[in-house]
C-alpha cells in the first residue's frame, strides 16, 4: 500500500494502534510540487527510512 501511494505521489497511510483496535489514515493530497516529488522519487530504490 505504502509503495503505491508513492508511486501516485501520495503521502503514506499513517497508523495508530489503539490496543484493541487500529486506525490507518490516507491523505489524498501532497504539499510539494513535482518537481519536489520527482527529484524524491531517485532514491526510490535505496534503504532509506522514511526520516531519512
């Protein structure tokens, strides 16, 4: 789910773990412009956590 909404340059599902229950939260919209998303989208296939 997290590679495909970043394939559509979509922010990823956030998670909340309320113990008996969860919660996932998709945004449907993106802050940075293109050519933000384009450049991040180089390291694609590197290690790298989401922080990094």
């Amino acid at each position: 789910m997290s590679d495909a909404m970043r394939r559509l340059n979509l922010e990823p599902p956030r998670f909340q773990d309320r113990r008996a229950s969860f919660l996932v939260t998709f945004r449907s919209h993106t802050l940075m412009g293109p050519e933000a998303v384009a450049w991040l989208n180089r390291f694609a296939d590197r290690p790298l956590t989401d922080r990094q």
